[in-house]
C-alpha cells in the first residue's frame, strides 16, 4: 500500500477538512491533494520517475507538498538538514544524486548540482525558477505513479562527521502508525503538534500520522514553547510529540490545570523523573507516554508515566516488537541480566543507503542489532544500561555513562547531566560528570558520590565534577557526547 492513499479517500470524503496549518495559512485535505498531484505531474513531465528529490527546507507547508509529491509520483524523497554544514550537504548530495533539489532561496548559492540534469527549484521566491512559478503551468490531473520500494531516505543527525542515510519503506511507517495508534490510544485524533524539525523522523512520523488519520497538523517553524502552548490553548485536545527539553521549557510557561492536551508523547533523549512528576501536575488529565525507540527500529518500547511501579524503565515491547537480549557470544542472557539488544519488527528499517556491508553487521537474519546494553524484568519491562559505544573502562570494571546519569538526575539541583571518562594515567577512564545545574544551589563531589553508592556500585560514581553553562546539542535535541568530549579536551583540560 502507498503511504499517501488515505489522504486521497479525506480529500474525497471530506474535502473542506484542513489538513495543515502553519501561522495564517493553511492546506484543506482537496487542496493538499491537489498540491501533491501537480507536484508529482511536474516531476513526471521532466522525465523524473522511481527517482531521489531532495528537499532543503525548514518547517514549512511547501516542504510537506514536495515529500508527498515525490511519494505520490513513485520517486524518493531525500529531506535534508538546513543546520548541516555546507560540506555535509555536497556530501549527501553528491552520494544520493537527486534528479530534483528543492531549496530556499538561502542555500542555493552554496549547492553543487550532481549532474548537469538536476533541476533546482527555490522555495519562498517568486522569480524565475520558483516553487510559485513552476506550480503554475502544472495540472492536478495525473495518476498515482507506480509505488516505489522506498518511502524516504533519512539521514541521521549529528554535530560531526558525515550523516548516514538510513531507507525507510511506506510498510514499515504504516505498521508503526499502527502499533502507536494502539499503544498511546490515538483512535480519535483531531490535532496534532510536533514542534521538532520535519527532516528527523520524530516530527515527520507525527506529520505522517496525522495525516494519514485525517487529523490537522499544526506545523511550528521553529520551537518556542510559547507558541506551542497557545496552540494547544486555541486546539484543546491536541496530541504533542516532543523531546524532554520542548517539556522543560514549556513546564517553564504553562500555568497548572489551564489546558486540555489529550495526549504527550516524549522521546530523543533522558526525561528526568523530576520534570515527569511537574508534568504530570501541570498537565493533568492528559495522556502521557515516554517512547524508546531509533531511526533503525522505529518503535521499541513505551511507558505511560503514569505508571508508578517502573521508574526509570523503557517500558514494555510496543505490539509486534520482539526481544532478544544477547551476550558477547550472541546467546541469550538470563532474565534480569544485562546484554545486547536485538528486536525484529514489521516497523524496522530496510537498511543504511550505500553503506551494504554496515547494513550486514547491523542485521542479521531478520533481527537488528541496537548496540544498546538492556536487561528485561520479570514483568516484562526494559531497562537501559548503556550503549555499547559510550563504555568507559575505569580500573579493569565497564561503566556506562547512561547508568550513572540516570541516577545524578534524581538530584533535584541538578538540570542537566553528561559522564564521561576522561584519560587517567591510574584509573584509564577517570569518571566524570559535566553538570548543569538548576539554579544555585550546588553539589560537591562528595555529595554526588555519596548518593551514588546508595543506588549503584562504588566505583561508578563520578571522581571529577565539571561544571558547564550549556551542552552542545545535535539537531534532533540530544546532548552532543563526542563534540562536548572534545570541548572539555580542547577548552577545560
């Protein structure tokens, strides 16, 4: 099935129902439709079939049209990140070679075309070569092109290095809004809001979503959580998808009780249990989940914070999920004992584009390898230990930093917290702890080494406390670990 075929049945059903909105504009689902056709007849009179479109853009209505477009015409679309370098940027091009680039106007002077045949088309113009003027001399009326294989290739984010493509197909997205649909309870959905940018899969799933549920995307050009809040004032009931920072500044603004939410969906990073219990006050009443998941596996495993019993989990299996937790010799480890995470799922991805013998190490018959370090309760519920590349080796013993980060962000005076092992002639990894605090009041080493003991072994907690202002983050929200590494290398030591 083509991931775009529910749209046409709400565009014939209910034709004046919107579809997007962004600020005072806005797409009914006949219009979008109409948009996606054009798109796809333009595309098709250029000779442009089973081909790769590459998309440049922030948020915006015109990014939306073009990926379904391209989809609708039988091609790939290939969003690209706007926050890349322009190195990273000809690197990704030139690896995809994409018959059609649609930019902004801002990015065209710094793109080398693939070919001599790409064709360039810029977004917010009205001069020769724009998005307007192109639109003009195309119809609507064109067939759906033959479905290809692939619905999009992604790249991951990152703040170094080249980004990897990652190839996701219209299945897998269609049995993951399935086994989301059931576990956060989505059968009625009217509005939704995710505020990150389209170009990472948290925010383009929630837009595929909802639009494959003839519900209302509300886009956001840029994150300010207040704008976000007045969205959710204007559409009561409307369901967010976010990453824990988005919660924490909007639990900075949001007055307790004042808005109906029906639903909050968080992941892309650690959600402190502090913030979980503010949101649940301020935001009470409302449905909240955290999800563990990645651009591989699509969705692993979910949490309804309301759910007491299980603090610090990653929740249970998302329906369809299958676990595996494996030791160095790819047997499985005892329950309660931690391993390597494997899952197989119908909502896994096809593999990395170009890269076939990564994808070889990644997958192994029918099952994919995390590189994340778990270990499954009686109940059935996950627990994170670590990732694999993370590992620090501190006297002989294995420590992972996520472990020893977990339990600091219990501390009430700290906001914000990255370990890591920094080079020791004695110890090999000295732990240690960049902080951020939540205001004034400050812990000393010995405080924060004493409440470690209480949860875990001894010799995980921190020996070295560096206190920063802000961490780097990657663009889908994370804590930048290898470009804050190198930082305190460069800068502190």
């Amino acid at each position: 099935m083509n991931i775009v075929q529910p749209l046409l049945h709400y565009a014939s059903k209910y034709p004046n129902r919107v579809a997007l909105s962004h600020g005072n504009e806005g797409r009914t689902y006949s219009a979008l439709v109409q948009r996606m056709r054009q798109i796809a007849k333009g595309l098709q009179l250029e000779g442009i079939t089973q081909d790769k479109i590459a998309i440049l853009s922030a948020n915006r209505i015109e990014f939306v049209e073009v990926f379904l477009g391209a989809i609708y015409a039988g091609c790939v679309p290939v969003p690209l990140d706007p926050k890349w370098s322009s190195t990273q940027i000809y690197s990704v091009i030139q690896e995809c070679q994409p018959r059609m680039i649609f930019t902004e106007t801002r990015f065209v002077k710094d793109l080398v075309f693939p070919t001599a045949e790409s064709v360039i088309i810029t977004l917010g113009d009205q001069g020769e070569g724009s998005y307007d003027r192109w639109l003009e001399a195309l119809s609507a009326e064109t067939d759906m092109g033959e479905t290809n294989k692939l619905l999009f290739i992604g790249f991951t984010s990152g703040t170094t290095g080249k980004p990897k493509g990652f190839m996701r197909t219209h299945g897998s997205w269609i049995k993951s809004f399935e086994a989301t649909g059931t576990a956060f309870e989505l059968d009625n959905m009217k509005h939704m809001i995710a505020p990150g940018p389209l170009v990472h899969s948290l925010s383009l799933f929630a837009l595929m979503q909802s639009l494959t549920s003839g519900a209302t995307f509300h886009i956001v050009h840029q994150f300010k959580a207040s704008e976000v809040l007045e969205l959710c004032q204007r559409f009561p009931h409307a369901t967010l998808f976010v990453v824990p920072t988005m919660i924490e500044a909007m639990l900075q603004l949001a007055i307790p009780g004042k808005l109906k939410i029906e639903a909050i969906m968080s992941s892309g990073g650690k959600w402190t249990e502090a913030s979980k219990q503010r949101s649940k006050e301020v935001f009470s009443g409302t449905k909240i989940f955290e999800y563990y998941g990645s651009s591989e596996a699509s969705y692993i495993s979910y949490l309804n914070i309301h759910d007491e019993r299980k603090l610090n989990s990653l929740g249970k299996p998302f329906p369809g999920v299958e676990i595996s937790i494996r030791d160095a010799n790819g047997e499985e480890v005892p329950e309660g004992a931690a391993g390597q995470l494997y899952i197989r799922s119908e909502m896994m991805f096809l593999g990395y584009y170009g890269l076939p013998e990564e994808t070889n190490k990644t997958i192994q018959n029918g099952w994919l390898i995390l590189g994340d370090v778990v270990y499954m309760d009686a109940d059935g519920y996950l627990y994170l230990a670590g990732r694999s590349k993370n590992m620090m080796v501190t006297g002989g013993l294995n420590v992972f930093p996520e472990e020893v980060e977990s339990i600091l962000l219990q501390l009430p005076e700290i906001h914000e917290v990255m370990v890591l092992g920094l080079p020791d002639p004695y110890w090999g990894d000295q732990i240690t702890a960049l902080v951020k605090w939540t205001g004034q009041q400050r812990l000393s080493i010995e405080d924060m080494k004493h409440y470690c003991r209480q949860h875990t072994a001894s010799y995980k907690a921190p020996k070295r406390l560096i206190t920063v202002d802000e961490f780097i983050y990657t663009s889908s929200g994370k804590i930048a670990r290898q470009a804050m590494a190198d930082y305190v290398k460069r800068v502190i030591l």
